[in-house]
C-alpha cells in the first residue's frame, strides 16, 4: 500500500504568517501522499471580538450558536483555508481546500443538546474516504477545513483533532496511513514546564496510567483518545510533536 | 458534444435565504452537466460595515485592499460558498466549492495600479478548463467563488460575472456551453422603469446602438461585453434574466 501522512495544525500556527510558511515548506518536503487538516483556534474568537459576539468554550469545545457558525464558516472554512491553499499552490502542490459540505466528503450529525447545548457543533457520522482516496491518486493535496455538513443544508463545526484522526481511519483501506499532530510543544510532556520531559512513546497502559497520575490533562486527553482510536482502527502511527520539527523525528509516538 | 448550462447569480439572490433556495431548487432541474457561479454583492459591503472598514468602489467594482482581501475571502470564498454548497448537497447534487486556488482552478494576475490602483483585484489569465471539465465528468457541480490566486500564494478579487465568461470559454473546448446571468431585472430592459420592456435578442450591433443611445448603461455594459465575448469565444448562448425565472425560457438571449 502507498504511504499517505496527514499532519493536523492548530490555530497557533495558522494565526502567524512565518511559522505558517514554514510548516507549509516543511509539509511540501514530506515523501508520498499528504493530506493537510487545520483548525483556526483563536482567529474565529478575535473576528467574533472584533463584531461584538462573545464566544463561549466548554472543555475546549466551542459553543457555536448560529452567528459563531457564520464566523468559523467565514474564518476556518474560508479566510485560512483558501490562504493555505494559495501558498501551497506557489509551493507547487494542488491543494485543494474542503468543508465536509464539498464533495460531501465529511458528514456529521449536530450533537443532541443535554445538560450542555453546542449548537451547531457535528459529531462525524463518515468520512468519504473514496473521495479523498480519489483525490489523493489524482495528486491533489486535500486541506481540510473543521466545517462538516449534515446533508439536508447545514454546515456545522467539528473538532479539528477528530477530523484529523477521523479522515485518518477512513483512508486506511487504501494506504498505510502516518498521521501527525503539531502543536505548540515538542511531544507530549511529562512535566509541562520542562520542554525537555517529552515521553517518547505512549501506548494506552501508560496513557491510562498518566492521566490517572494527573500528568495528562485538558485538552491533551482527546488528542490522546482520537490518537488511540486512529491506531486501533489501522492507523500506522500517530506522532505528537511540535510544527517547527515536523521532519526531525522528535515528539511523542503513539502506538 | 455535452450540454453545459452555467448559471452566473449575483448579491441580491445570495443574501436572500429564501431566493436563494428557490433559485438553487430551479437550478437543480436544470438537464445536463452544470455548473454555478456566484458573486457576493452587498454581504462583504455589510461585513467591512460591521467591522469598521470602508468598501471603495470605482465603477461597480471593489476596490480591494487588504483587509477588504480578508473579508472578500471570508464572506465569498466561505460562509456564501460553502452555504451554496450545503444546500446543494441537500437537493442530492454533489457540489465542490472552489475558488481559484482550489486545484490551480483559476488563475489571475494582479492588475496592475494605473490613475487607479483596485489593490487585491485580479484579472483572469488562465481557467483551468481541464480540470473542471473532469470534475463535471465524475458528475460533481462546480461552485465558483469570485476568488482567484496568482500562483505566488495571494489571493485575488475578481469579478463574478468575469468569472462566468470565462469559465464558459474555457469549457467551450468539451462542451455546447450555455450561460445565463441571473440578477434583478427579467432581462436587459429599453426603459429601465417598465419592467415589461425586455430586449428578447441582442446582437453585437444592436448593443453598439442601444450603447450609443444611452439605453444600456452602467454595470450592464461590462455584463454585456463579456457576453459577447463569450460568444464570439464559441459560448452557444448567452441568456440574462431574473433568478426566478432561471427555467421559464424569459429574459434577452445574446448571440
């Protein structure tokens, strides 16, 4: 089977044009098949500022009323994706930018309010992988944008970390499948204030271990559980590790 | 050769939810390959409003300087975009969303700054025609921002009624191409107040006189020239007509 990598990067990343060049050059040198997932972080919040809309976050997780769903759609959907697929076209890859509206590549299902209600938040039901399998033999590089669509006309904002893990699975029937997580630090940290203490490999007994021992928390513990479910669903290998040194073999390796 | 229809629908139609759905419900009855083009109209006007940014415009168009790239890209290339798109996907037709970038699809250069500089506005060198045409074969519907690139990782702002032109040019090549604009009137009108007084033909002579004569004005003469010059390209049929009457055979027919 070929080799196919998806590096996911986040909002850090896509908010700053120099590290954003830097990743994109780094990306364009990866071997084989690539697929690129972003999310927008804190860009979609300062446009919602700057039009007077307050954004609320539940666990990491955005509460997207119908307004917070024009500005993602606007922000993510197009102002970052059209821009990665701009540079990626002067770094001479045919990107191509996508919602899971597109090619009704990623269907969702709004999530059932309970306790908490996220709006217009999608939980994805599938992942056309034959589209993008499609797309990949043609030599496009699909960018991925974290705007899904439930298919009777509704966009709706999924988390860019399970896009990533969640497209990743999908393609397994077809390729041997890498998939990289950048973030802000080098790997997954043993003490987050020493950037030097990054575990180097984690399988689900010491991720277990760690989060019951407190030393894995917020955010880290869904990228972890989207990782675990990408290698039990036939993912190759998943890598944490920071944008800046995504070709240098460093970071957390998940297996 | 295939039937293409491309169907050119402007500001007005896209800020109107309901308009909107009944244009797109009209348009998926339409038999044969398809395609859409849309333009953005007051929306990104509406959002630089709300941001506190001014639109300048110089002869019905924009002129774009960087933050106005941003909105354009936003509004046009996203939330209007990937709306279109949602709710084509809802009627069963499989759309793809696409600007210039997307697949090196439409590529412009910047037009250069002379008494007037438009900023961030591009002018077409080169659509992709191959590319859409596969598209159309693996029976997706193309769905066109108004957002081209240069290649060199900017984005550019161009007119969607030049975008139509010359995508029907360029699909001349694999396809009996028919292209209708969509906007306000039921057709290019002898007295703009009479709403009955359409022009049902127009040809090159016709508009010279009615040009000379003062009955055709404004932004409808540059609509008309790309008409023409779409027709002189190989383009069967130019149509201009009112969005809701996309398939009752109203409206002038250019030819």
């Amino acid at each position: 089977m070929n080799q196919l990598t998806i590096v996911k990067i986040g909002g850090k990343i896509v908010e700053n044009p120099e590290a954003l060049n830097a990743l994109l050059k780094d990306f364009s040198l990866i071997a084989g098949y690539k697929l690129l997932v972003h999310g927008g972080g804190r860009s979609a919040t300062d446009m919602a500022e700057k039009l007077g809309i307050k954004s609320e976050m539940i666990e990491g997780r955005r509460v997207t009323d119908e307004e917070t769903l024009k500005i993602v759609t606007m922000v993510y959907g197009g102002l970052v994706n059209k821009n990665i697929v701009a540079l990626l076209q002067a770094l001479k890859l045919d990107a191509i930018g996508l919602t899971g509206a597109d090619m009704n590549s990623m269907l969702a299902a709004k999530r059932p309010a309970t306790d908490i209600d996220y709006g217009y938040v999608g939980d994805i039901k599938k992942v056309n992988g034959s589209v993008l399998s499609e797309l990949l033999h043609l030599n496009y590089i699909p960018v991925l944008s974290p705007i899904t669509h439930d298919g009777e006309g509704q966009l709706l904002n999924t988390n860019a970390d399970t896009i990533a893990g969640e497209v990743a699975k999908a393609l397994t029937f077809d390729f041997n499948v890498r998939l990289i997580y950048c973030f802000e630090k080098r790997g997954v940290l043993k003490d987050e204030k020493d950037e030097n203490s990054i575990i180097p490999c984690m399988d689900k007994e010491l991720f277990s271990r760690y989060k019951d021992e407190g030393i894995i928390q917020g955010g880290m513990i869904p990228k972890l559980e989207n990782a675990f479910g990408a290698i039990a669903a036939g993912v190759k290998e998943v890598i944490i590790t920071r944008a800046s040194e995504l070709n240098n073999g460093t970071g957390t390796f998940i297996q």
